[in-house]
C-alpha cells in the first residue's frame, strides 16, 4: 500500500540521518562496541584496522572489533543490529522516541556513525558460525529496513591471517566497511589517539 511505501521510505531517510547522533568520534564509537565485547564476558577484545592504498595514499578498508565473549545465538544476533532492540518496523518512531530494548541502540548506532556497511559474525560452539548484516544502500535501494535472516557462514579466508579469530570455540566478530565517516584515514592516527581514552575507559 501507498502508506506501506512511505512508512519505508522515510524509515530508511530517518536511519540516514540517525548517522550524525550521538558519537563524537571513531573513538567514542568504538569503545560502544568494546563495552558490548565484555557484556559478552570477553577477556580479550582486538580491533583490527585493514588499510589499502589508493594511488599511493593509505586508508582504512575495513575494521574488525574481535572478541572471544559467549557469542550470540540466532534469536540474539537477529535482534542485534536492530535500533532499540525491537521487531518494530517502523524506525521513525523508534529514532524519534529513543525506544531501547535489551541491546539498546549501542551496537547499530555506533556502527552506522562510521560506516555504511556491518556484518556481524559470532558462534557459540566450533565451526558453527553464523552472520547477519547492515547494509545502508540496500536500504536504500528497496526502501526497506528489514534485515537479513541470519544464515550459517564460513568466515572471510583473510580473517584466519589476521588472527581475528580469538577462540575458535565462541566469540563474535563485528566487521566495519565503506567506513566513510571515521575521524581520520589512517589506522595509525586513530591508534595513537585511542590509547587515552580506551586506556583510562578499560585499565582494569
């Protein structure tokens, strides 16, 4: 139906804008998904920033926060990218009352101040992997907020030569791409300026 439509439209608009809220920079976003790493009873969390250069100018390509926490199960990752935690739909009310369920907005939120692209990957048990993801211009594409069903995965090959993979029998791995809006280019740079804040935010 015509309200159907416009209900996705402006629902897919309100997520765009939702952009600007709430981090003040890559740091601040960051440390959102780390908090969420030890919620999960992680002992260790590494981010991981891959760069690749264009014309001879380096910048990052990706980022990955890896944690060896319980890891999530399907019900939890489905609802996990999900704004307030919820199966509600229409994402305009949820942006505009500042509904948080159980996951709250921490982990969509912080994710979408920085990129346009989130693919999560977690598993409670060996070989047993599962992902879900947020795309920003699939959204937009089809005007619609619904995610993916959550499916069974192998992992990207690449993650294994990273050391991504903390232990193989539970954790989640919250992938970052087309990161347009990080604070600056260079992993190095954010590295040097994150050791402050995340050293005071998780010296115990």
């Amino acid at each position: 139906t015509m309200e159907l439509k416009m209900e996705t439209y402006f629902g897919a608009k309100a997520i765009e804008s939702q952009r600007s809220s709430g981090y003040k920079d890559t740091i601040y976003a960051l440390a959102e998904l780390i908090d969420n790493s030890f919620d999960a009873q992680a002992t260790l969390c590494k981010v991981i920033f891959i760069e690749r250069k264009d014309k001879g100018k380096k910048y990052i390509d990706e980022i990955l926060i890896c944690d060896d926490g319980v890891g999530m199960d399907k019900d939890v990752l489905q609802m996990c990218l999900q704004f307030g935690g919820t199966t509600n739909d229409d994402i305009s009310e949820i942006v505009r009352t500042k509904k948080t369920g159980k996951f709250g907005f921490g982990l969509p939120n912080a994710s979408i101040s920085q990129c346009r692209s989130i693919n999560i990957y977690s598993w409670k048990e060996k070989d047993t992997i599962l992902t879900t993801n947020l795309i920003l211009d699939n959204i937009e594409k089809t005007n619609s907020i619904k995610l993916p069903e959550v499916k069974s995965v192998e992992l990207p090959s690449y993650y294994e030569d990273l050391e991504a993979v903390i232990n193989e029998d539970h954790g989640s791995i919250v992938s970052w791409k087309d990161c347009d809006r990080l604070s600056n280019t260079q992993a190095s740079t954010i590295t040097r300026k994150s050791e402050e804040l995340l050293g005071r935010l998780y010296r115990y």
